[in-house]
C-alpha cells in the first residue's frame, strides 16, 4: 500500500513538491489550496503524466480537507512569497496567519502535537545552497560535500564551516579562509539572490527538492541526519524556540535532536541566530488571533492595508481599540502612550468624562441638520470673543476642506491664482495641498512637486514651494511672484518643528507689503487656544482644530 503525503498550498513550492513526489511512486499526494480549482487542476495535470514517469500514484487536488484524511505526511507550504525588497521577516505575520488558519483546518492541532511531528525544512535549502557555491568554487560533485547550515533561515544563519568536509576532506585544507567566508555570506543571501532574479516570487525547485527528501526520510524511515528546524528543549542551551538544528529524520518524525559539540565562537553565532528568532516570535506573539484576524481583513479591505494616516511594518503593526486619558489598547489588549492624540484634536485625552456626556447629550438631539443650527451660532461666536484674529468663523469637517476653503476665499478676494506652501507642510489632502509635502525628487524652490498621482498639471503649477524657516529664500520668491500670490499658508508649527525666532514676523511683514493672504493652518498645531507663543501674529485666515473632529475655519476678512 502507498504512503499518503498532504501537501498545502498549490504554488510555486507546493505544486513543484508534489511533483516530485509523484515522481517517487510510492506515494499518493493531496494538494489543498484555498484558490478554487487550483490544485485540482495542478493535480490532474501531475496525474496524466504518470505514464510518462512511471508513476502508478494518485494525486488529488482540493479546496478542502476531507480528501486529506490518514495522511503520512502533511507539509504546509501555504503562505505568501517574498518580493523584492522585502526581508523574510516581512513575511512572518500573514505567514503566521496563514499556517494558523491550516492548522486549524484539523491536520494538525497547532499546540497538541508532540515536537517530532512538527519541524521545518529552512536548513535543510540552506545547507544545499552552501553545498552548491563550495561544489561549484571546487568544480566537484555535490554528492561529494558535506555540510551544515544552522540556526535560523535569515541572515544570520550559522554555516559550520568546521563540519564542511569536501569528500571527507575539511574544507578549510581546499579553500582560503576568505573564498569560504564569501561562499557563506552568498548562502546567507541566497534566498535574496533568487528573489531579486525572479522579481515576481522566490524561490522553489531548491525548496521544493528539500521538502521530498525531508518527505523521503520519513516515509523510507531513513533515519537520515539533516539540518532540520526543531523546537528544542534544552538542547544546545536554548529553549522553547524552533531553530535549524542537526535532527534525525525517520518514520517517527524528528526523531532525535543531535547535540554536537560546538566551538565558542559557533555557539555564540547559533545563539545569536536563536536571539533573533525569539526576537520575532515575541514582536507577534503579542497579537492576538482577533487582531491578526482583523489585520488581515484590514489588507484585504482598505486600501494600502490602513487608514491612510500611518503606516506601521507589518511586525509591529496593531489596531487601536480604545483610548483613555492619554494612553491607548489595542485589539490585543496591549497598552500604549498615545504620542499621536488624534494627530491633534484629542487635547483633553481620549474619552474625557465631560466630552463624552456632552457629545451624548448633543446626539440625543440629532446629529446632522445641513441648515444652520443653534450650538454652530453659540460656538462661533464663543470662538470670536475666544480668539483676536477672528472676526467670522465657517465649520467645515475636515482639515482638507478647512484650508482647501481659505485658499479658495484668498483666491476670490485677490483675484489671483497662485498660492505659496512650505515643503514638508501638511494641509490635507486637496489637490493644492498634496505638493512637496514628503517629495520625491528634489526640485528647486519654488517648483512644487505632487505627492500622488492623478493630480492635474495645471494645479501643480498654481502652487509655489518654499523651504520652511528660510525668510530669505522665501521673500526672494515672495517678491518675484508677488503680482501673482493670492495666499501664503503655511503651519505656524510645521508638525514638530517650531518657527525660527522672526520667521513668522517676516512672513507676516511680507504678506502685508505685498497684500498677500497669510493663512495660519493651525489644524494640527493647534493643541489649545492660549498655549502658541505666535499667536499675537495673526494672520489673515486661520483654520484650527480645536475640539473633537469639529473643525473651524476662522476667517479676519477683509483684513
Ligand atoms: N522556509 C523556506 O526555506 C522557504 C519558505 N518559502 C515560503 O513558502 C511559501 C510558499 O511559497 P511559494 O509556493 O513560492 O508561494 P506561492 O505564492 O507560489 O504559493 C502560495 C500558495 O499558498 C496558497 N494559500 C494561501 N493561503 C492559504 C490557505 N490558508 N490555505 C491553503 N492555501 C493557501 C496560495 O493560494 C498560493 O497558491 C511562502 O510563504 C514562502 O515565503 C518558500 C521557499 C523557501
Ligand atoms: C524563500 C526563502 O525563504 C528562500 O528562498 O530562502
């Protein structure tokens, strides 16, 4: 009777093992993929050329489980591949996801097994791949070089060097010290290198051969020594952690973790290795699968895999629950200081008793009017008497629309087109705003350079860019454009970064001399009405934040 081999996810390295499995004969094989028809048409395929290849085995393909029942075997290569650019680590998180969500499909229960029937294959490539540059350096067969590779599959994986023979011969009697050191850090690259010629995945043919011969030595019980990746208890001082390892591989499993002797310096670099892994495991293990769960549906639904506002690297990404005060939880329970404050607005701290009863209260009375309504007249006019530029205020929802508004009105008043911003200023996310805020090629002042796509030439070249706390370069491009500038914006605070003493004053006195708009965009600066040092300079537009997402326009007009 044949063995039975399961093998999970149906691409490049999945569908590449079966085949070769097939290829064996003594196995059939179950390809599972979440991709309909996919491993079933992978499967077919692979079956029809067994004629071909002598192979009497069965190879079935499916998107669920059942066909998987009384497997040998089962190896998971589910998960998304690496690109360029991306580390391995890059991939931790969602592969993690992804290999919860099989081993809750019942192969395996994730925590119940015992470790022999749970270990993995990364040194297993990485010892082929530093076989191959040494067979090739020395224009020997591969069959010919032994060796190991340890620790974990990233760049600080551990080639024993020392326990490299070339036909029982040491390497260090047929190569320099230097060739060997290049040849491993090309091991340590090899993944890298592979992805950066395929560009659109990583590698297979080596992964895939490595996985069947882990797949042979279990099912021919071997009893072969290979450089597996196991979870140790103990051996060679670490503990709890899954790291490459010499194992014997047999019909048990993982039958035997061999604790060779090593050298100071090699158990330092394992143990370095084995740092970085526990590194890792700890960055995720403190997601819980909701907040895993949620961030996957997170990439799956909005764009770019967030809210726009943040982009966190995967390993440390979270989503925020709750706030409090000044501190915040996410999904997971984990508790943070809040830096961020809502980019602003949350002043008086996350869910201040006084501002949820009055938000409750104010809802309990209807929330959106579009005519004008009685709290908008009370408000306006607490942030006149409040503020000494203000003579009129216009509520707008948003920053966006807030600046977007006052260059509209500086427009209309000067009759004129172009308005100056400052490079790293932020004043949403309007046309005329999204210009040289993050840039992404150098330009020189005042040439505006667009922060997206899609955004028309013409608005490009309305728009005017100067460096921010240079008064001098910024009246020199004042005064040459002066005839065309409706409006100087410009964050009194540019994020963090205070105004250089007079910077303010100057642009105020430049404003002034030539009849220009100044617009204060105090949307994010703004952390209350009496704190900013500046403020005694007014300027002729001022948008602010003051309060929960109820964003003002206040308006000195005319001047
Ligand atoms: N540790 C190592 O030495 C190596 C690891 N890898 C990793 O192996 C994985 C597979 O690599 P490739 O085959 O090249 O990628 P691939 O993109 O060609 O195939 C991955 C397959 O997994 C499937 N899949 C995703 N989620 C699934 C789920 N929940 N259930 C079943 N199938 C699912 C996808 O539909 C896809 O067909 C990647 O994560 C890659 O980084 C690849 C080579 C070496
Ligand atoms: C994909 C991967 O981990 C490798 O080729 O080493």
């Amino acid at each position: 009777m044949r063995s039975k081999v399961t093998v999970v996810g149906a691409g490049n390295v999945g569908a590449t093992a079966v085949q070769r499995i097939h290829q064996l004969g003594y196995a059939d094989t179950v390809l599972v993929d979440v991709v309909e028809d996919l491993p079933q048409g992978k499967a077919l395929d692979m079956l029809e050329s067994g004629p071909v290849i002598g192979s009497d085995a069965q190879v079935i393909g499916s998107n669920d489980y059942e066909a998987t029942a009384n497997s040998d075997v089962v190896v998971i290569t589910a998960g998304i591949a690496r690109r360029p650019g991306m580390s391995r680590d890059d991939l931790l998180l969602t592969n993690m996801n992804i290999t919860t969500a099989v081993t809750e499909q019942n192969i395996l229960e994730s925590s119940g097994f015992p470790r022999n029937r749970v270990f993995g294959m990364a040194g297993v490539l990485d010892t082929a791949r530093f076989r191959t540059f040494i067979a090739q350096e020395l224009n020997v067969s591969v069959e010919d070089v032994q060796a190991y590779v340890l620790g974990g599959h990233g760049d600080d994986m551990v080639p024993l060097v020392r326990y490299t023979t070339v036909g029982g011969i040491p390497i260090s009697e047929m190569l320099s010290e230097e060739t060997v050191g290049a040849l491993v850090q090309r091991t340590r690259q090899g993944g890298g290198e592979i992805v950066a010629l395929l560009k659109a995945g990583s590698a297979f043919y080596a992964p895939s051969a490595s996985i069947t011969q882990m797949v042979e030595a279990i099912l021919l019980d071997k009893k072969r020594i290979l450089p597996g990746c196991a979870y140790l208890e103990g051996e060679f001082g670490i503990n709890g952690l899954c790291v490459g390892v010499p194992i014997k591989v047999g019909a048990g499993g993982m039958e035997q973790v061999i604790e060779i002797k090593l050298m100071d310096h090699e158990q330092k670099a394992l143990e370095a290795s084995a740092a970085s892994v526990q590194e890792l495991v700890e960055k995720v293990a403190g997601r819980s699968s909701r907040e895993r769960e949620l961030l996957d549906k997170a990439a799956r639904y909005l764009p770019g895999g967030g809210s726009g506002n943040t982009n966190f690297p995967e390993s440390v990404n979270f989503l925020a629950r709750e706030g409090r005060g000044s501190h915040i939880w996410d999904v997971s329970g984990n508790e943070y200081v809040d830096w961020l404050m809502g980019s602003g607005p949350m002043v008086l701290g996350h869910a201040h008793p006084a501002v949820v009863e009055a938000v409750i209260e104010a809802v309990g009375q209807g929330s959106t009017f579009f005519t004008t309504n009685e709290k908008a007249v009370l408000l306006a006019e607490e942030l006149v008497n409040s503020v000494p530029c203000a003579d009129k205020v216009r509520f707008t929802t948003s920053g966006t629309d807030a600046c977007f508004q006052c260059m509209r009105a500086a427009r209309a008043y000067r009759k004129r087109e172009k308005v100056l911003k400052f490079e790293g200023g932020f004043h949403g996310t309007s046309d005329y705003a999204l210009m040289s805020v993050t840039p992404s090629s150098a330009e020189e002042f005042p040439q505006a350079v667009p922060n997206s796509g899609g955004i028309p030439k013409a608005i490009q070249d309305l728009m005017l860019v100067a460096p921010y706390n240079d008064l001098d370069t910024t009246a020199t491009i004042i005064e040459a454009h002066h005839d065309e500038l409706a409006a100087v914006i410009v964050e009194p605070v540019q994020r963090i970064i205070s105004p250089k003493s007079g910077f303010l004053q100057g642009l105020r006195e430049l404003t002034k001399r030539y009849d220009i708009r100044l617009i204060f965009d105090e949307v994010v600066p703004d952390s209350g009405w009496n704190t900013a040092g500046h403020r005694y300079i007014t300027g002729s537009l001022l948008t602010s934040a003051p309060w929960v997402k109820s964003w003002a326009a206040v308006i000195r007009w005319p001047q």
